[in-house]
C-alpha cells in the first residue's frame, strides 16, 4: 500500500482511510507483535527454558516498566526528532529486537530485550496515535473512524501473530535442523511482520510527515498522551469555561485507583492465558481460534462503547468495563469448557482496549484542554505502575498451589476491586 506522495493526499476521505490503515500498522506492531505475540511463545519457552511461572511473568514486567519509561520519553523524542520519525524509526527498531530474541536462551539478554521493547512500543504507538489524531482533525466529520482504524491495528496485531505462531510451528520439523529452540523461529517470523510493517511505512512517509506540518507547535503538549488517546473521538469537545483551571490528583483518586487495578489484572490474563489453556489441553487449532477472536474483539471494540463514554462524566464507564473484564477473566479460571473460554477471549478483546480509552473520556470530560496532557499522564503512570506489578504477581501465585487459575482469580478479583473503586468516582463538581 502507498499514497501519494503529496500534502493533500490525506485531505479526501478515501485517502485519508488509507493512510489511517497504514498508522494502524504501527499499533499492529507495538502492542499486537512486540508486546502480547509474547503470550503465545510463552509455554515453548518456558518449556524449552526450565522457566519458573514468576520469571515468565517477570518477562512482562520488564516490558512494562520499558513501556513506561518510553513514555516518559516520548516528549523528548518528539521535540528532537517529530512524531513520524519516532514512528518511522521506532517501527525498525522493534523489528531489530524481535529478530534477535531468537538468538539468546539466557534470562537476562531476554529480560533487557523485553525492557527495550516496551520502551519502543511506547514510542511507536504515542506517536501513531498523535498522528492518527491528527489525520481526524483534518476529517472532523469522520474523526472517530480515523482513530477506531488506528487503534484497531492492535487487534490486528493479535490476528496476525496467532495465526502465524501455529504456521510456523507446523513447518518446524523442517526448520529443527537449523536451531536448537524452535521457538527461536517464530521470534524471527514476527521479525518479519514488523519489517514488512516498517516498509509499508517508509513507502507512505511523505504524506505521514505532512500529517505533523501544521502542529509543530502542538507537538510537545500532546505527546504525553499515550494509549489513552484511544477515546477522543467518543467525548463531547465543546468548551466549558466552568471546568477545573489546575489539575490536581485528588479529584481523580477512585479512578486512578480503578485505573491501576486494571493495569495490574488485564496483563496477567495476556501474559498467562495460553499458557493456562496448554495446561488445559487446549488444541493448537483452539489457541489458535481463540486468541483470533480476542484480536478480533479489539478491532470492534472502538466502536462498541463509544455512546457509553460520551454519556457518563465520572467512572461509570471505567466501573463498568473494569466489571466485564473481570468476567472475562474469571472464565477460564473455573472452566476449560470450550465454548466457555471462546466466550471469554471475545469478551476481554472486546473490552479491554475501550478501558484504556474510558480514562481520557473521564479527563476531556472534567478538564478543560490544556489540562488533558497533565491528566492523562497522570492516568498513564497508574496503569504502568499496575502492570508493572501484575505479570510478576500472578506468576509468583501460579508457582505454588492452585497454579495460574489461582493467579486468573487474583487477577478478576483486582479488576473487580478496581469497579468499584472506579464506581465512586463522581464528574468534578464544577463541570
């Protein structure tokens, strides 16, 4: 796919839809790769490792606090470099650190390489995010389209890394002769995703560059924004002079509080679910089916909860899928019913996403615009702060008694505590 090279090339819809299905790929890579491919690799390597359930999640947690320090870096990077260079570069170098994951069995070169990843999909998916937000500025009437293409891209991601996990683990009696850990294949398959990836980028970087030409000066207050720019085009953006003229944490704390136990409960689920499911006996053609409809999810959900995040104010919204999450999670954990646990993946994909997007609802809601990048930051760092803890935390419970569907339940039990936190959280008295 390639645009014409050209500024007004974003300026009619189809174009502008096709340069948001080329963003998309950058989402695709950030969280859909290089981030959640991780689950489905999981068992081979734990296998094939002699890895405890704690180091496993271990993996996820360096991936978390690499995520959080790229996005307290983004602002740096964009004032030095702009938003379709961290794009275009951050798309490369994830593809360089998939390809070398395949090349190391020790912990701590993969624990670095697990740190560095989430530091670059933070860098990759704020940036196509400030970006895709941009393209829907320049289609006001279609703004909501342009951003739900975007965001959609991590679901297909999700797609398309369980789809080829199994193909190449059908093909690996061919490849066995040429490496010692299979699993080390599949790592170099998804280095192959981002690479085509990062390519189709390059091919578009004229008109993605052009995105940015009339926001420089913008650039650096909405860099701080990362996956929370999910909701944007869901809230009511007319001004209200009544709203708050400082941001001040503790006229969020409930959701805050929500926020981070949702941080903490939906990454074990990523983390471990495919790994429970082997533990079940789950078919390859099973895991195969249900982590594609969890990505399938993802790419409808931007559109299945945007009414409920223009209506409420405070943290109904975020109580109410914080709720549904839990339910999801919980599946699993007390049944390895088939139709059960296909019910379960579909769930969380379809609301997990549109959680992250319920916070920034909450914000432009409550605080005028200045105040947006100050208060999603703050929401960004609660829910880096959870899923620093959860992947460590559910692996440490699944290595004693009552094994992952013990750490599931902790992880539905946070989320549900995370509800009703959430559930207190009142619209600020002056909106």
């Amino acid at each position: 796919m390639q645009l014409h090279n050209h500024p007004t090339a974003a300026q009619t819809l189809p174009h502008s839809i096709q340069l948001a299905l080329v963003l998309a790929l950058g989402a695709a890579v950030s969280l859909g790769v290089t981030r959640f491919s991780y689950a489905l690799l999981l068992p081979p390597m734990r296998a094939d490792l002699a890895w405890s359930y704690t180091l496993a999640g271990g993996m996820n947690t360096s991936n978390a606090v690499g995520y959080m320090l790229g996005a307290l870096t983004v602002p740096l990077l964009f004032k030095r470099l702009g938003a379709a260079q961290v794009l275009l570069g951050g798309t490369v170098l994830a593809t360089l650190l998939m390809w070398v994951t395949g090349y190391f069995t020790s912990s701590t070169p993969l624990l670095l390489q697990r740190l560095l990843a989430g530091m670059v999909s933070a860098w990759i998916f704020v940036a196509g995010g400030l970006l895709a937000a941009q393209l829907g500025a320049r289609q006001p009437n279609h703004s909501g389209l342009m951003l739900g293409i975007y965001y959609g891209g991590v679901g297909l991601g999700i797609v398309l890394s369980s789809l080829l996990v199994p193909l190449v683990a059908l093909g690996l009696f061919i490849f066995a002769p040429f490496a010692s850990h299979a699993w080390a294949w599949a790592w170099w398959a998804l280095a192959l995703v981002c690479a085509w990836a990062a390519i189709v980028l390059y091919r578009n970087r004229v008109a993605i560059h052009a995105l940015m030409a009339s926001t420089a000066d913008t650039v650096s207050s909405n860099s701080n924004t990362t996956s929370t720019t999910a909701a944007n085009h869901a809230v009511d953006q007319r001004p209200t002079p009544s709203k708050p003229s400082v941001f001040r944490r503790r006229d969020f704390t409930y959701a805050l509080l929500g926020y981070a136990c949702f941080g903490a409960g939906y990454i074990g689920y990523m983390t471990f679910i495919i790994a429970l499911l082997r533990e079940q006996s789950a078919s390859t053609t099973l895991v195969t089916v249900f982590y594609t409809l969890l990505g399938l999810g993802v790419m409808a959900s931007s559109r299945l909860w945007a009414k409920l995040l223009d209506r409420y104010h405070g943290g109904e919204a975020l109580a109410l899928l914080n709720f549904l999450l839990g339910c999801a999670i919980i599946i699993p954990a007390i049944t390895p019913w088939q139709p059960a646990l296909i019910v379960s993946g579909m769930l969380f994909g379809a609301v997990f996403l549109s959680i992250v997007a319920s916070t920034t609802a909450l914000v432009r809601h409550n605080l005028p615009s200045p105040l947006w990048a100050a208060g999603i930051s703050a929401f960004t760092l609660a829910f880096a702060i959870g899923q620093i803890i959860g992947p460590t935390l559910v692996g440490y419970i699944a290595d004693s008694a009552g094994g992952l569907t013990r750490g599931l339940l902790l992880s539905a039990l946070t989320l549900w505590l995370g509800a009703l936190l959430a559930w207190r959280q009142k619209p600020l008295l002056s909106v």
